[in-house]
C-alpha cells in the first residue's frame, strides 16, 4: 500500500488550495484518515482528520479555513484549505489507517509543501 499527496505550492494569502492524498494497491479498507503538517523549527501537528464514519475533527488554528473529506470509491481523502494565511506554510503529511493485503497498518504519504507568501 502506498499514499501519494499531491496539490500543494505556492498561494498568496487569502488563497486556496486543495491537498488529495491518494492510497493505492491491495486494500481492503481504509479507516481515520488525517492531515498533519510540520512547519520549519516546528513540531509535526494534527491539521484535520476523518473517520469511516465520516466524522471530523480539526486544529483550533484551521477550524472555520479547512476542510477534509474522503471518497471512498477513489481511496482518496481532500484537504481543502480556504482563506491561507502565512502561518498556514508547512508540509503537509496524510495519514491512513488502513486493512490491506499486507494486514493492518498506519501508513504516511511522503508529503506536499503549501507555502503562503505574497
């Protein structure tokens, strides 16, 4: 089983960006799902995340900005990030608790930078 994070880059504040993170090979299910981010000289944060129940949770810092959700048929959790603000700059890191082939994991995706700059 692999994770792929894509959608991230460069948005002047107020911007918005969409973060996927894709899980691929023999999976059986796949349950909580979470966004963390790790900005410099800082330490890795919960951001958002979504259970097989389709229930969230989020950081205080991004409640009201952020949104996460999941398409199960695609094996595939968002992140939509609205209103980004400077602070918002980190790696972002998914997440997945996940019954495969290989039996019962919690696997990471390798990332995708969001900066928020003008």
């Amino acid at each position: 089983v692999q994770l792929q994070a894509s959608g991230g880059g460069l948005v002047q504040p107020g911007g918005s960006l969409r973060l996927s993170c894709a899980a691929s090979g023999s999976i059986f299910s796949i349950n909580t799902v979470g966004w963390y981010r790790q900005a410099p000289g800082k330490q890795r944060e919960l951001v958002a995340r979504i259970t097989s129940g389709f229930s969230t949770n989020y950081a205080d810092s991004v409640t009201g900005r952020f949104t996460i959700s999941r398409d199960d048929a695609k094996n595939t959790a968002y992140l939509q990030m609205n209103s980004l603000k400077p602070e918002d700059t980190a790696f972002y890191y998914c997440c997945a608790d996940i019954n495969g082939g290989a039996g019962h994991y919690v696997y990471w995706g390798q990332g995708t930078q969001v900066t928020v700059s003008s």
